[in-house]
C-alpha cells in the first residue's frame, strides 16, 4: 500500500467535513417572535411550527422562538419585522397606519369557527385583504393561530342578552380607538365609555363600567374571572394572531423553502382551527364551574345579531376600513 493510498480516507474525511461545514454556513436563522407565554399552547404551536420547517428544510432553516415578548413589545416587534430586525413574529397586526386592518375585528365578520377558517386562510376574504395591506409595509403572512370567538363579560345580569332592540342601563368599556365595537354596543342598546386597558380591572370592580368587550372566554378568566357575573358568547369577532415575515428575508429564501414555511404555518393553523372551538368550549365550561352566568346563542340568533350589525352599523363604520375594502368583504360574503 503506498502512502497516497494510506492518506486516501483522510482526504475523502476532510472534504466531506469541508461540505458539511459549508452546508452549516449556508444554513438560514430566522427569529420568530410571539407574546405567547412559556408553556402556553401558542407558544407550543409557535415550537411545533419551527420544528417542522427545520424537519422539512432538512436543517437549511433554523427558526428560533422568542416568547413573551422577549424581543420587545408586540407594537414594537411589528415594526422591527417591516424593517427586517426581526424576521417574523405571530402576534396581532397594528393596525394604526393602515386602517384595512380593522377588519381582524371589523364586527361579524364571520359568526362561527368554519366560516372564520375559511375566509382567514389564503384564498379567503379576510386574508386575501390582509395580505393586500400588509405587503405595501413589506410583510408576508403565512397563517392566523386561532385565540378563539370574542364576547363580553359583565360584572352584573344582562336582561334579554339575545334581542338587539333591547335597552340596558349598563356601561361597557371600550377600548381607545375601538369605534367598530362602540357603534356596535350601542346599537345593541348599551352605554360605552372608553377606558385603557390598565384600568379595566379596578373600572368593573367599582362599578365605572358594568362590562367590557373585545375578547374570548380564555382571556376574560385569566384577567376577571373574579368580577365577572355574566359572560354573553356574541361571536362579534374571530380573536387570532398572524404568522407574518418580513417580505425581502421571505423573497430570498429559495422558492422550495418558501413554500415549507407557508404549508407549514397553515398547517399549524389549520391544526389550531381545529382545536379551537373545544378550547372555547372549555372555558365556558369552566365560567359556569365557576358561577358565573354563560349565556350562548343558537346559529339563528347568531345569523340575527350578524345582520343587525351589517345593516346597521357597517354603514356607520366605514370608514374605520374605507369603502372599497368594505365593498370586497361584502362581495365575498354576497352582500349587497
């Protein structure tokens, strides 16, 4: 045996050591922020997602999670994806420049789990409108993680909760900047007041407002669980946060890659839809485990509120998402 063919198996190592480092070097890290907690099942899909794209990628793509904000505030993050500081994020849209946003929770919308997963999947009105809005700000999206249906919760009974020309004495807050769901509650024959988050806790528990709107079960027991008397399931909007990625860091990545990590968040969506509305159910149950007074809707009464609030408070708010994108949601729910 000579000495070149001795050093053969050292050279054949080397090189293959030389490939694998090069493919290591070429391998791409995206950063992935979300509010989701350690623990929590968003912060569980957000994994699950990354696991998936770093399977299918065969390692070209490494995606990193960051929870609970740690890579600043959601308002803060979504600018920093626009810029490409941060690569993605699943979390809500901000939506202060761009008003076509509001239709994330533009009032009925959709009233039950089928019709929101359809119209928030690519393809679907929602996302189609989104998708439209966002990619001037230089921002993909890939998919919505479902929180569940919104409603409201009340620190006192509500008297005929399911006939929209009644007229209550109580006051419900809403947020700053939350005309949609003002003009809505008052149609549905409620007083509002606007009041910031922070002090909404101590406005329910003495009695500067009877209730408050904008949510789902889940995020009302985690926060009020203790002052709430009454909990009504108006379906009014579909609570969800978006896969979005900066749009360049997107458009770089081979066209194979993108389209793992398109299939792959709507996979984990689709996943998510499914669990969703055992997971409303759920926390229902454990309100009326509680004490407190759930109140629910058949599809009938849902279809009712539903039509009440496209005629007679879309026309009002309008402006909240301009005439044409309305004209689009109308079109594709075939209204008029």
């Amino acid at each position: 045996m000579t000495r070149d063919t001795m050093r053969l198996p050292v050279r054949v190592l080397t090189v293959a050591a030389a490939l694998l480092l090069a493919g290591a070097a070429q391998a791409e890290t995206l950063r992935l922020s979300t509010l989701k907690q350690p623990g929590s099942q968003g912060e569980a899909a957000a994994l699950k997602f990354a696991k998936l794209v770093g399977e299918r990628t065969e390692g070209r793509i490494e995606v990193k999670v960051y929870p609970a904000s740690q890579l600043g505030d959601w308002t803060e993050v979504y600018e920093q994806v626009m810029q490409g500081a941060v690569d993605m994020a699943m979390q809500p849209l901000a939506t202060a420049d761009e008003k076509r946003l509001a239709i994330t929770w533009f009032p009925y919308v959709f009233t039950n789990y089928d019709t929101a997963k359809k119209s928030l999947s690519p393809g679907g009105a929602v996302f189609k409108i989104v998708s439209e809005a966002i990619s001037a700000k230089g921002l993909t999206p890939l998919g919505v993680y479902g929180e569940g249906m919104g409603g409201a919760g009340f620190a006192k009974a509500v008297e005929a909760p399911a006939d929209p020309d009644a007229k209550r004495n109580l006051k419900v807050r809403v947020w700053p900047g939350g005309t949609t769901h003002k003009v809505l509650l008052e149609r549905l024959g409620y007083n509002t007041a606007t009041l910031p988050w922070a002090e909404l806790y101590t406005g329910m528990q003495t009695g500067v407002v009877d209730g408050q709107i904008g949510g789902t079960a889940s995020m009302a027991l985690e926060s009020f669980k203790d002052i709430t008397k009454t909990w009504i399931q108006y379906n009014d909007h579909f609570e969800g946060d978006w896969f979005i990625i900066n749009s360049e860091r997107y458009a770089s990545l081979p066209e194979a890659d993108q389209k793992i990590l398109l299939s792959t968040a709507q996979e984990v969506s689709a996943e998510r839809f499914e669990q969703v509305k055992a997971a409303d159910a759920k926390a229902l149950e454990t309100m009326r485990a509680a004490g407190i007074d759930v109140v629910t809707f058949d599809d009938a009464t849902l279809a009712k509120l539903a039509s009440v609030a496209r005629n007679d408070v879309w026309p009002q708010i309008v402006d909240e998402l301009g005439k044409d994108t309305l004209d689009q949601l109308k079109a594709s729910l075939g209204i008029n």
